[in-house]
C-alpha cells in the first residue's frame, strides 16, 4: 500500500460487506502457508484500514482478534510477542507516516484488548497484564484521545483517524477512570496556555465528570484534583452550583435583586481567570444582564484597567460581539474581551 493511499478517506460503503471481505482476507491468509502470508498482507491491512475508519470498525477488529493473530498477522514482526512490546513506543507507530505500521500497531492494540476483556485467552500474555499495558498506552497517548492535531497527525493526513480511532475505542471499553490523574494534569498543562480552542478540554472535563457519577466506576483517590475543572464548567457560581440547566437558572436570574447578580458577577469573572474556561452559564448571565443591567458587564467579564477603557470606547461592538457568541453558542469569546 502506498502511503498516499493510505492518507485518503475511506468511502462510504455497506458495512456487512466490508467486514465480509475482511473475513475473506483473514481466511486466505489462515490459508497461506508461511512463506507466502507476506504476499497476502497488503489486502488484509488495507481492508482493515477500512474497516477502521468506519464507526463500528474498531469493535469488528476487536472480534476478530484471535483470528487475526492465528492466522498470521504478527508472525515475523517486533508485535509477534506481545510480552515484550513497550507500551512507549505505540506513540511512534500510532503517529507513523507509513500505513502497514499503524494498521499493524492498531491491530496490536486491539488483540490486547480482546485479551484484557477476556474475549481472548492468550499464551503470553494474561487479562491483567493486558490492562495494565493498555492502561500505559492510554496514558502515553492522551491527545489522542482529545488533544488537538500535533505535526506528526497532520504529515499523516486520514491516516491519523484510524489511530484515534483505536486509542479512542480503547478507552471507551477500558474505561477512562485508569487515566484520570493523567487526563487532568493534561488539562492544567492546556490550560495554562490560554488556548482559544477549548472545545478538546471540555470533552475530557466532561469525561472525567460522567466518571464521578457513574456509580459503576470506582475512583478511589484518583481524580480529586478534578473539582475546580468541573465546576468551572458546571457550577461555578452559587446560583448554578448543582448545574441545574440553563432554563431553570434564567428563571433564577429573573428573581435575584442586585446584590445576588453582583456575587454572580464576581464568581463568574473569578472562574474564568482562575481556569481560562468560560461556562454556559456564564453565557447566558451576560446575555441577561446585557438587557438590563449592563453596568455589571465590566464585573462580569472580569475586566482591566486597559478593558474598561475599550469597553467604553467600543460599547456597542462588544454588545454586538456578545450576542452573536450567544447565538452561535460560543462563550468563549468572553475570555478575549477581557
């Protein structure tokens, strides 16, 4: 396969009968003797990558795992033992420019998986040691699983989806609680940079989030330095710090008298500096006191000497700037206007 080839998108196609010729690729494989299973790779792996960049394209390999290995998929590669791989070195060929070693390393990743999950009884390698190594792999590889594009995804091109694809359904099975120490140093160390695209942040507070409710996870004592992300998001103020749903805090907004929209005021802006995240609450307390008591923006927006001057001179630029965030539901816009 050429690696211009594996750059393009998958076409659309009928599922059942991509996974029919996986199947059949598999077989032939099994099939081949030994010094001839080289010549069936490149249709194998090239299905496969097909496969993976479907939605339930990850889940079809993982059922297929042992067949896969049996049939002679590893045999002569560093992936034959999966006792020996280092769980350090997956970032180097899940981000490989060349197609055979990411199709290989997400098939590697995918057996395990079936191993840690017990759908495969392995001779090397137990259940546990298993999760453990895959537990690694999700720690090391965290932007994949919500990081923005580095360099080495976009010399890939599409080829970058099959391996977020992968890390990403290892996650979902494996459980995103085993990395969540990991995950929010990961966010302080975003954070800390001020980015303008926070949407990849909000997807692993929101993680981290459904962790702590699931009464079918056990935290232990990871992730209790999560609190102030998620609050930043969910509650960041007294009125909405049981995250009640913006139509049941407009109807709270409507009630409060000038000293508890002050104090919301004040939570608000303190949030956002302390964080760098801009919640949808904090949205919809501008857009309210922008009807009627827009003396509190300057408080709200958590405005500079040097931020109060501009507001002043371009008033209604940033009165216009803040309802079209709101419509297009983009608070954090709020954190340049500061």
């Amino acid at each position: 396969m050429s690696n211009s080839d594996a750059g393009n998108p998958a076409p659309v196609v009928n599922f059942d009968k991509l996974v029919q010729r996986l199947d059949d690729a598999i077989a032939a494989l099994d099939e081949s003797r030994d010094f001839a299973k080289l010549g069936k790779l490149p249709r194998l792996f090239d299905i496969v990558r097909r496969v993976l960049l479907q939605p339930e394209g990850c889940l079809a390999i993982e059922q297929r795992a042992e067949r896969l290995e049996k049939a002679g998929v590893f045999l002569g590669t560093d992936w034959a033992d999966p006792s020996i791989l280092l769980p350090s070195l997956t970032t180097f060929s899940l981000q490989s420019p060349q197609a055979d070693t990411v199709i290989i390393e997400g098939l590697s990743e995918l057996r395990l998986l079936a191993v840690a999950r017990g759908e495969y009884l392995h001779e090397s390698m137990s259940a546990e040691q298993a999760h453990h190594y895959l537990t690694q792999v999700l720690a090391i590889n965290l932007n994949m699983l919500f990081g923005e594009a580095g360099e080495a995804e976009r010399e890939q091109g599409k080829l970058a989806l099959v391996s977020r694809a992968v890390v990403q359904h290892v996650a979902t099975q494996i459980g995103y609680e085993h990395v969540i120490d990991q995950l929010i140093e990961e966010i302080w160390r975003i954070l800390q940079q001020r980015p303008i695209q926070v949407s990849s942040v909000r997807q692993m507070i929101t993680q981290i989030a459904l962790c702590r409710i699931d009464p079918n996870v056990d935290l232990g004592g990871a992730g209790q330095g999560a609190e102030r992300l998620i609050s930043s998001l969910y509650g960041p103020t007294q009125a909405c710090r049981e995250d009640p749903g913006i139509p049941v805090y407009q109807e709270r907004l409507q009630s409060m008298d000038a000293v508890a929209l002050q104090s919301e005021a004040t939570g608000f802006a303190r949030s956002m500096h302390d964080t760098g995240l801009v919640s949808p609450y904090h949205a919809t307390f501008v857009r309210h006191i922008l009807e009627s008591q827009d003396a509190l923006l300057t408080e709200a927006l958590g405005l500079s000497s040097t931020g109060r001057d501009c507001l002043l001179c371009y008033k209604d630029l940033v009165h216009e700037l803040i309802n079209e965030a709101s419509i297009r539901k983009q608070p954090k816009v709020f954190m340049a206007l500061r």
